[in-house]
C-alpha cells in the first residue's frame, strides 16, 4: 500500500533541508538523510544548510553514490535577519553563492555571520532564490500584514534575480498560522507574477529525531529543554515528508509541487563532484623554460652539489623526473620549492645573524614516503638522502599513481606561524586558506551537552564524564553499566533520555575548528571554490570543508606542521657552537652511531622526539 501511494505522488523534490551542518540544528547526518531519501522514492533533494557549504561535498558524495540528484543550496541570514534560500543552478551560481557565504562571515560577523544586501545583489547570476521560511522578509511581512510592503520586497527580488529565478516559498508543517500565511503567500505571487514553490523545511529525516533537535536548540541557546519551549519548534513534523504527503499538503497548489521539479531539472546541469574545475598554482618559469625545464635545472644545479659525478643519483633522478613529467606534477614540486624558500627567508630573519642563521639550517623537514624522493631531498623538501639508505621510491611517485604525493612539512613553532603569514602575502587571502576541522560528538561532550539540557544534575554529569573512558557517544550504556555509581541508574528516564540521544548524535560536528596545518592553495580565487571564514586566530582563514571533503574536491592540501622539538634541536646547535664544538650539518649526521644505539637500546632516551616513551 505504501509502494502504490509513492508510485502514484506526483514527483517532488526537497528543496529546503537542514542536517547536522547546520550547526546545533539539523538533526540528521547526509548520508542518514540520503538512505531515506532513497527509501521514500526520492529522485533528488537540496542540501540549504545555514550559512555555509560544510557539508554540501560529503551530501553530493551520499547522493551521487546512492543514485540521487543532488541540489547545492544554503539557508543565508540578512543584514535584517531575515533568512532566504539560494539553489545552485550553473558553475557561476556556485561561485556566487561561495563568495555570498564567504562575505556574510569576513563582512558581517565571524560568530553570527549576516549578509549585506547590496553585496547579494551584486552576486545574483546562476541562483535560484526561494523567499525563505517564515523568518524570511517576504513572510514575516505576511504575518504583519504589510502586504505592500512584502510586494515591494518581491518587487526587489524580482528585480535583483531576475522574473524566472525567484519562488514564493510555501511551507505547511501544520503548525498555527501555516495554512493562512501560505494563501496569502500565494495570493501575493499572483499579483507579483511571481511562481510558488512547496518546500519542508526538514531539520531531521526521520519523526523520532524530534527530541534531539530539541535538545540541539537547547543546547546552542545554553539553556534546558524546559527553559526553550518558545525557542523549539512547534511539533515534529520536520522530517522528509513522503512525496505523496506533500502532494496532499498542497493539494490546493499543485503547481508548488510541480515546480520542485521544474526547479530540480534546472539545476541538474551542476554537479558538485565535477565542476569545481580546481587547478594548483602554476610555477613562474621564465619565458624561455616550461615547469618541466626549471625542474630540471633546479635538481640537476642541486646533484652536482650534492653528489658530484654519481651516475646512480644521476639515474634515480632521470627516473624521478620522468615519473614527475608523465603525471604533470613539475609545477607541483616548484611550488614545495618555492614555499621552502619562503620558509628560509622566515628562518632568517627570526635567527637573525646568530650562530643558526650562520649554519643556513634548513627550515623544515619532510617526514612518512617524500624522504625516500631524490627529488624532494635536491629541492629541500627532505634532509635525509634516499641513495645512501637505499629507499624505494614507488610508495612515492609510481607508474599507476592517481593522486598528488603526500608530503608532510614539520617546521619549528615560530618558523611555522609567521610562513602561514608569509603564504598569505604571496598567494592572497583570496587563493589560499587553512583547511578546516570539527570537532565531533564524543561520550564526553555528549553526556555534558545533552544531560544539561535535559536538566540532569550537574555534578552527577561532570562526574560521569571524568570517568568515562574515551570511547564514541553511542557507547555510553556500556560506560555506565561499567561504573557501579551509575549502573541503577540505566533504567531511569532521564538516564535513558540521555543514552538515546548520545547515541543519535555520535559523529555529529559540533562547531568549526582549524586543521593542525593543512592549507589549500588555488590558481583560481579559492572563494570561488568553496566558502572562506575567518579562523579564532587573527589573520587566519579556513575554507569550510575538512581534509577529507578537499580531498573529494581534488583540492592539493600542503601540511604545514608545527613541531617544538625542531626548535631544541636549533637551540642544541647553538649551544654546540657556543661551546666551541665547531658546526654541524643536520643532513650529513651518521645514523648508524653505536653510541646512540647503546643508549635507545638501554632506554636512555628522555627528550629525545619518537623514542622517549616505551610507546
């Protein structure tokens, strides 16, 4: 009886959903929202998350993976706070809307990010706009009934989008007031010639999540769930509707369903896994030389330096280059090189002209497979010398490689910060940005988040917390049946309340951090590619999407890592030189001492990085 009722709906496309990247919101992860997407007969859906694209690349994966249409989208807050939504409907859109979101957080407000709208009308080209939720302008004119004034609001849409890309949005969750406000909605098209578009406004996919975007309300207003009811929404009907229920929801206005998909296929010509069209930043050669050839030059002025006449480091390095060239990585490698010499330029002026700055030591260090690449050790990417240890290369570069190399720098603390600065100025804040990160729900946070809002005591909280062993938030049960204190307590409802929920929200983000290190640099503006925001630290910026969805972007990530132990090590040689123990060059110290063996193998290896501890 189901299977029929969804063979017989019309077609319908979710045009407005929220999930856990709506920040302490939505209420349900992307592929959770997707599975029951599938489940329900979908054929596509938008993602509109609030203010930002976090999780629009890990959606477009879900969807395209299980066979549905994804629409890139987000949910923006005004200058007057009054929300809209935008669609995604060509590469230029998508632009657009990056350069929206990017100018709402480093023009509005980093915390509460709004948009100006003379900056929105500026970016309006390749976007759909739906009028929003009943916090967007046009329908909170409705509820005051300035009908005037909400006309001349479309009026203005109209004008700034264009008459075929701007939709009256019409949202029936049977709460109070849906019913009326979408007639007057819909009278008000009439009269601007304006079309109307049925959305849902989901928070969650499924009916029984309710209680955790509940608990997500209370949570981001620091308050409990008895404390929020006018903040909470007014009933649980914001799940993914079947497509026949919305069709009875708005069965006085069939168009509004219709143009779901009127909208759906206008959007079907951008796809987020595809047409990002990310390339790295080119090399400057001189005019006379490809990238090939400065590669080239630069290695073999570094191998005669190096290893003089040595035919074996001259074959490795023809095999090297060979295997760079099939895979067009030269400009690649030139850009390591060219940030090591940025990185040198660092190092000297925070050495000045003591003892460190007269050894030249290298700024940094390549760790994991670069060290075994003769090329990587010629342009300074790594001290350790591949021939002399006999490395294999082909963990490196090999014949069927898809993906860059992986090259991990490690730099002293103080070298590290200021060469971020020092990219920046090279690059522009425009084409280069930290990569971001999110921290998820654990079984700590999500006892302190959730037992607050559900108005559990506070000391029985922060105790169980102290004593939970670190483990995922959906294992909480097991944590308390192992805590005698807390094993009666299994079968109280609040207790249960708090285990449910903890295992609803394991893995859910709960705000924006920085990566350690990874920065994304890009020949075209970044903003263009994904949402920029200004990071916790001043002069810092991340782009929205964690290693893993730059990764799905092809985006190239270079790991500036800091590493205290390197700034000892500078400090070591200083104190060697101070002593009159002459100059030491890191590259070339012997790694086969006995006198060093002697003292790992007896343990005698406090201070020393890797090695002090037996793990």
């Amino acid at each position: 009886m189901v299977r029929a009722a969804l063979l017989s709906a019309p077609p319908y496309t979710e045009l407005h959903l929220h999930s856990a990247w709506s920040f302490l919101d939505g209420a349900s992860l992307p592929s959770e929202i997707v599975e029951q997407a599938v489940a329900l007969g979908y054929r596509g859906l938008a993602l509109t998350d609030h203010n930002g694209l976090y999780g629009a690349m890990e959606f477009a994966r879900a969807a395209q993976n299980a066979g549905l249409q994804a629409i890139t989208g987000a949910e923006l807050t005004l200058e007057d706070d009054s929300h809209i939504t935008l669609l995604v409907e060509s590469a230029e859109g998508y632009a657009n809307l990056s350069r929206l979101i990017t100018s709402a957080y480093c023009d509005g407000d980093r915390l509460n990010p709004w948009l100006a709208l003379d900056t929105l009308q500026r970016h309006t080209a390749g976007l759909i706009l739906l009028t929003g939720c009943r916090a967007g302008q046009v329908a909170r004119l409705v509820d005051a009934r300035r009908l005037d004034d909400a006309l001349a609001a479309l009026e203005r849409w109209r004008a700034w989008f264009g008459p075929e890309n701007v939709f009256v949005e019409l949202q029936q969750n049977l709460v109070y007031g849906d019913t009326q406000r979408i007639a007057a909605l819909a009278e008000l098209a009439r009269r601007a010639g304006l079309p109307c578009v049925a959305t849902g406004n989901v928070h969650y996919h499924v009916r029984e999540r309710h209680r955790l975007q509940d608990v997500l309300v209370a949570v981001r207003h620091r308050t409990t769930l008895d404390a929020s009811h006018t903040l909470r929404r007014a009933n649980s009907e914001f799940f993914l509707q079947p497509p026949a229920v919305m069709a009875r929801r708005f069965r006085r206005y069939p168009e509004a369903i219709h143009n779901t998909q009127v909208i759906a296929e206008r959007c079907a010509g951008f796809n987020l896994t595809r047409d990002l069209n990310y390339t790295f930043p080119s090399y400057p050669s001189p005019p006379e030389e490809t990238e090939d050839d400065t590669l080239r030059r630069i290695t073999y002025e570094r191998l005669e330096l190096r290893y003089g006449d040595n035919p074996k480091a001259r074959a490795r390095l023809e095999e090297e280059l060979a295997l760079i060239r099939k895979h067009k990585l030269s400009g690649f490698f030139l850009v390591y090189h060219d940030i090591m010499q940025l990185a040198t330029e660092v190092a000297r002026e925070i050495r000045g002209e003591g003892a460190r700055s007269a050894y030249d030591l290298p700024p940094g260090r390549g760790r994991g497979s670069s060290v075994s690449s003769i090329v990587c050790y010629l342009v300074g990417l790594s001290h350790i010398d591949p021939l002399l240890y006999n490395f294999y290369i082909g963990r490196f570069l090999n014949d069927e490689m898809s993906s860059v190399p992986d090259i991990d720098l490690d730099f002293p603390r103080d070298i590290r910060e200021k060469l971020i600065e020092r990219v920046y100025e090279k690059y522009g804040h425009e084409h280069a940005a930290l990569v971001c990160a999110f921290p998820t729900y654990h079984i700590r946070s999500a006892i302190r988040d959730i037992g607050k809002a559900l108005g559990l005591p506070l000391p029985d909280l922060d105790r169980l917390a102290k004593l939970s062993e670190r483990a995922r938030a959906g294992e909480l049960a097991r944590e308390m049946e192992r805590l005698p204190e807390f094993r009666d307590r299994l079968d109280a409802p609040l207790w249960k309340d708090l285990i449910s929920l903890a295992e609803q929200i394991a893995g859910f983000p709960r705000h924006v951090s920085q990566h350690s290190g990874g920065m994304v640099i890009s020949s075209r503006p970044l903003v263009d590619l994904v949402p920029v925001q200004p990071a916790a630290m001043e002069g810092r910026f991340v782009c929205q999407w964690d290693k893993d969805s730059c990764d799905d972007a092809g985006f190239i990530k270079i790991d500036f890592l800091a590493l205290g132990m390197l700034s000892l090590v500078e400090e070591c040689l200083e104190l060697i030189a101070e002593q009159g123990k002459g100059t030491l060059d890191l590259s070339r110290i012997p790694h086969d001492d006995p006198a060093v063996y002697r003292m790992i193998a007896e343990g005698d290896t406090i201070g020393v990085f890797q090695v002090e501890s037996r793990a």
